[in-house]
C-alpha cells in the first residue's frame, strides 16, 4: 500500500521559513522521483519541486532561489525547505510520486499560510 503523509505546514509572516516532510512507505523510495505540488484556493494545481533517484533537484521559477528539496532515502523521506516565503506560496501543499502504470499517488497535504 502506498502512502505519503506530508506535515510541517503552519502559519508564517512573509520572509519566514517552514520545513515540509514526506513520509514515503509501500514501494521503493530510494529509486522513485518524488515530487511537491500546491493547490491554492480557486487556482489550479502547481508544480513546486522534483527531486530523483540521483539527487537531481528541479524547481519552477517561482520558487528557485527559495525552496529546497531533498531526500534521506534511509527514513523514506522527502524535505523542501522553504525560506522567504512570500503570500502567494499560500496554499495546500502536497507530496506526489508516479509509480509503475504512471499511476499518481498522493499525500493528504499540509496547509501553508504565509501572512501579516
């Protein structure tokens, strides 16, 4: 059974920093590509960040420079390292891998809210 519990998410003023945590089990983590995506309110789903097997991190222009992803393949999980963050990277942040069949699989998510 696959699964993808992502916590960390919180409340913070513009400028601040969270640490987003993926907690893979059920396939194997070390040879997979995690990725982050969010989901603000009335706006469709975004791409925030791929990390793969050899640690070949990409991000989109609207988070390079701010966010960082990583991997510990021996506890099955995936960080992003947010700093500076700004009101529109308020949104529902969720952890995704495509497994065999192009199947997605997807966490709960984790809200953050970035505000005065």
């Amino acid at each position: 059974q696959v699964q993808l519990v992502e916590s960390g998410g919180g409340v913070v003023q513009p400028g601040g920093s969270l640490r987003l945590s993926c907690v893979a089990s059920g396939f194997t983590f070390y040879a997979s590509t995690p990725n982050w995506y969010r989901q603000a309110p009335g706006k469709e789903r975004e791409w925030v960040a791929s990390v793969n097997n050899i640690n070949y991190v990409t991000y989109p222009d609207s988070v390079k420079g701010r966010f960082t992803n990583s991997r510990d393949n021996a506890r099955n999980t995936v960080y992003l390292q947010m700093n500076d963050l700004k009101p529109e990277d308020t949104a529902v942040y969720y952890c995704n891998v495509v497994l065999r069949g192009n199947t997605n699989y997807w966490g709960q998510g984790t809200q953050v809210t970035v505000s005065p």
